[in-house]
C-alpha cells in the first residue's frame, strides 16, 4: 500500500513539471523536513507504517488540492480525534482562502462561511498566537460558556464534535494559517502527549501547504500563459530539456490533428521530413548546451517538408532562459499558407476578384504553377490561363512575377 502511494506522489510531481521546477516550488524543502524515525521519536508510537503513510498523503496533497481531505484523515488518525480542519485566512482582505476537512461535507463548509466562522471563538483566540503555538477549549471557553456558544451548540454539535487542539502554522501580517482536530465529547480533551504529537507534524503540514500555494500561483501564471498562446496563430509547443511537450497551443494541436508533416509520438515531436528531424534534434542539443538561455543563432531555424506539394512548414526553436523553469524552449510552426488564407477575402474585395481567381491567387502565392492548378482541379489549362490573364488586368500588372509578387505583398503586408 505504502509503494503504491510512493508512486502516486512520483506521479503527481512528474505532472507538475510543466509548471515549474520542484525546487521554485519549495518542494525539496519539503522533503528534507520529511524524516519518519525523527517524526517517530517525536510523536513515541511504534505505527512507523501509520506515520509514513500520512506524511505521503501530506507531499500528495501539497500537489494536489484535492487529495487534502485524505491527508487531515491521516493528521486525525495520528493525533487522535473525530476530525481535523485545515483554514487559511487572507488577513488583508478578512476572508478565507483556503478551507480543507476531512469530515466536513461541501454544504457544511457554506453553512459554515455563511453563519458561523464569524461566530467562531477559536479562530478569534487563535490570531492573537504566534505562528508554532498551540492551543485547547479550556484555554478560551469554560464548558458553560461552550454550551451559550452558537459555533458549539449548533455547528459542532451537528459533526458530534466539542473539544479541539490547534497548532498555528503560520501568523503574518497577510495570512493567517490554524490546523485543528477535532474531538468528539466522548473523547474528551486532550493530554500532553496528543499536544506532543501534534507539535511533531507541523512542520510537516506547514510545508504542505507552502507547497500547495505555490502550486496554485503557478498554475494561474500557467494558465495564462496557455490562454496568451492559443491566441496565436502560429502553431506553439512548450517543450522541457529533452523535448518533451508540456503544451500544445490551439493551432498547434490542429496541425499535429492533420498528421500533415509532423506529428506528437510518445509526447515527442516527429517530423515526417528525416532532414527536419535530424536539425530538430540539433537545435534541442544547442537549446540544452546553452547555460544563459541565449541560444546560437546556427540551425534553429529549419523548414519541414509536409505531405503532397504544399509549402514547407517554417520551424524556429526558441529557448526559455529563466533559471527555475522546467520548460526550456518554444517550438513554433509556421504554415506559410494557413497565415495568408484570412488575407485573401480581403485581396478579393479589393481587386473585385472573381471567387475562381481569388482562389487561384491563393495557389499562385503557395507556388503552385497554372499547369498543377488545372490537374489538380480538374479544368482545362486555357481556363486557368484565363483566370490567370484577368488577374493581371485587375491588379495591373503583365508579368506573372509581378503579379505573384504583388499577390504575396497583398496577402501579407508584414513581411519585409
């Protein structure tokens, strides 16, 4: 069992990876703190399996937000309770940012936001502690004063809880972070050695949560940057050191969904052309000997071949040089035809073409001759010489260079 949740937290770091580096992450610092024969003595019970297994769920929650819920079960287990609760108040704003139970269930986390976390006497005692104390009921409220007490008569009662230990995590001017446990009535409060094994796991659970904001700020700048590259309309892939692809923007996707000259094996970019391939690999080998992000100049740029008579792709291999990102290069993809074809509607309105001769326009610019035109549609050269000569009387021009270059300017003004 232990194994298999060793390879699920592997597993949920190697997802990661598109983010940021473990170490941004402050992850490393996590698990240097992870030490079960220290954390054994500390808490002095001989489950060395039971410690094991929650401090797994901790690293596995820091990277995941959701698998919280199992990790407190663990904390519960280990300290001995009904239950545990992890918040995270944004100081500045007054409000929570972050609440994880492991009993608790989602229409009791609104009731409690809505009605009682105002009313709560703990968390009230608790901003007043520095960050590593711990604290107990009777340090705040007598039993008669939990009894007058709302949060205790209504909303604790309704999980059959009534005691708590709390250990404050983190106290600072912008948040405020409390881990409790919960106890039911029956079993009472707690005694030195619980207080003991709860001081033994902070440390623990204050990094987890370290983690699990860092992830979270990572995923939102990630998420931008995914957003900003599907907006452009050249093809992006975000690739690591060895090429692997952590991100396909939406042109891109729709390129390899052609299977027109490159494609994604094994989250690997192929190219159907061998000698694409072979300066592909060279410019990931430059990408991965460059120390500073500056990449040589040399073989990053290369055309691909695609499939039947279209114009090659034009490939460019950019390296990313920030020092803690996982990712290392952007691939682009540019389609010489997919960038000029929006351009054309407009070249037709403007010369008043014909759509027959706006699409020969189109083929003349890929560089596809009048002969290849005819076979390929299916008419008869004269027609296309046809087409061909009103072209120029509309656009003013008598050579077919001429005409080709002013088609090309036309159809993308930005090149140069």
């Amino acid at each position: 069992m232990l194994a298999k949740k060793r390879e699920a937290v592997q597993g949920l770091r190697r997802n990661l990876t598109p983010i940021a580096s473990l170490a941004r992450l402050g992850y490393r610092e996590f698990i240097a703190t992870w030490n079960v024969a220290v954390v054994i003595r500390a808490i002095a019970m001989a489950d060395a399996a039971g410690i094991e297994d929650t401090i797994l769920q901790l690293q596995a929650a820091s990277l995941a937000p959701e698998r919280w819920a199992s990790a407190l079960n663990g904390v519960t287990r280990l300290i001995g309770g009904a239950g545990a609760t992890l918040e995270m108040i944004d100081r500045r704003a007054g409000t929570h940012a972050m609440f994880a139970s492991s009993a608790i269930p989602k229409i009791g986390e609104l009731a409690y936001f809505d009605q009682y976390a105002a009313l709560n006497p703990r968390i009230a005692a608790d901003l007043t502690r520095p960050s590593g104390d711990i604290g107990y009921d009777y340090q705040i409220l007598s039993e008669a004063e939990m009894d007058r007490s709302p949060f205790y008569a209504e909303f604790l009662a309704l999980h059959d809880w009534r005691y708590f230990v709390s250990g404050i995590l983190a106290n600072r001017d912008d948040r405020f972070v409390v881990l409790s446990v919960q106890r039911s009535r029956g079993q009472g409060h707690v005694d030195a050695a619980d207080i003991d094994r709860l001081r033994a796991l902070m440390p623990q659970v204050r990094h987890a949560v370290d983690v699990t904001q860092r992830v979270a700020a990572m995923r939102g700048l990630m998420g931008a940057l995914t957003d900003a590259l599907d907006l452009q309309g050249d093809g992006i892939a975000v690739l690591d050191g060895g090429g692997n692809v952590f991100h396909l923007n939406a042109t891109r996707a729709g390129v390899v969904s052609k299977g027109d000259g490159l494609r994604v094996r094994r989250n690997q970019v192929v190219f159907d052309d061998a000698m694409a391939n072979r300066l592909y690999q060279r410019a990931l080998s430059a990408i991965a000997r460059s120390r500073d992000g500056a990449s040589p100049p040399d073989a990053l740029d290369f055309p691909a071949k695609r499939a039947g008579n279209e114009l090659p792709y034009l490939i460019a291999l950019r390296a990313i040089s920030h020092e803690n990102a996982a990712a290392r290069a952007l691939l682009i993809v540019k389609d010489p035809a997919a960038r000029r074809a929006p351009q054309f509607d407009a070249l037709r309105q403007f010369y008043g073409l014909t759509r027959a001769e706006t699409d020969l326009a189109f083929a003349l610019c890929k560089g596809i001759s009048p002969g290849r035109y005819a076979r390929e549609r299916g008419v008869s050269t004269n027609t296309v010489y046809t087409h061909v000569r009103r072209l120029k009387q509309k656009c003013g021009q008598t050579r077919m260079v001429a005409l080709i270059d002013l088609l090309n300017a036309m159809a993308n003004p930005g090149a140069t």
